[in-house]
C-alpha cells in the first residue's frame, strides 16, 4: 500500500510546528545550560524565545548540575539551546509587550523649527 505524498507532507508539516512549540528547561538535563540554569534558579523561571517561563525550581543549583553531571556520565546525550535563546527580550521589543514608539528618525527630519 503506498502512502500518499499529501498525508506524509501533513505529518512532516505538524512535526515540525511540534518541534517550533518546544521550549527547553535549561536545568533539565538533557537540555542543560549551566548560565542559564543558574539565572532560571535565581530567578523562578526562564525566558526562552522571548517569552517567560515561571517555574519553580525544589533545589538549589548544585543538584540540577550534579543531575546533568549523571546524566553524561550514564551516556546520556544532551542538546542545549545555545544560552541567547534564554534571553530576556529587549525593552520596548514587540515580544516583550512593551510598547514601541517611534523616534524621530523619517518623520522628525523633515520638520524643523526654523530659523
């Protein structure tokens, strides 16, 4: 039985707005992050892709560490998000939901007081 090239095409297509949903724990180990790891620790939660993640961490940062640690040394694979990905969006960015407001620039150039 073949499988139709539009059904295989769907399934390719959802998978991949899965993967664009997922968001990394940076102190899971699988996912570990050591700078990011720590900040999350100290400060409830995460950013990652511009949007905050309150979380509750039950332990100081050595225990997520020494979790990493074991789970490398079992064999254990781990694929980080490289640490910019947790970063805080910028004030006033639209994905902050600060307000942006233009400057001058265009607008103001082409007026002056005169003179």
């Amino acid at each position: 039985m073949k499988r139709s090239s539009k059904v295989t095409l769907t399934v390719v297509a959802a998978m991949g707005v899965v993967a664009c949903a997922r968001r990394y724990d940076p102190c899971e180990a699988r996912y570990f992050n050591e700078a990011a790891c720590s900040d999350a620790v100290r400060s409830g939660g995460y950013y990652y892709g511009g949007s905050w993640h309150s979380m509750h961490y039950g332990h100081p940062y050595p225990y997520y560490y020494d979790s990493y640690r074991s789970h490398v040394s079992r064999g254990g694979t781990v694929v980080a998000a490289p640490y910019g990905s947790y970063s805080r969006p910028s004030v006033g960015s639209p994905s902050s939901g600060g307000t942006v407001r233009g400057g001058f620039g265009g607008t103001g150039s082409g007026h002056s007081s005169g003179g």
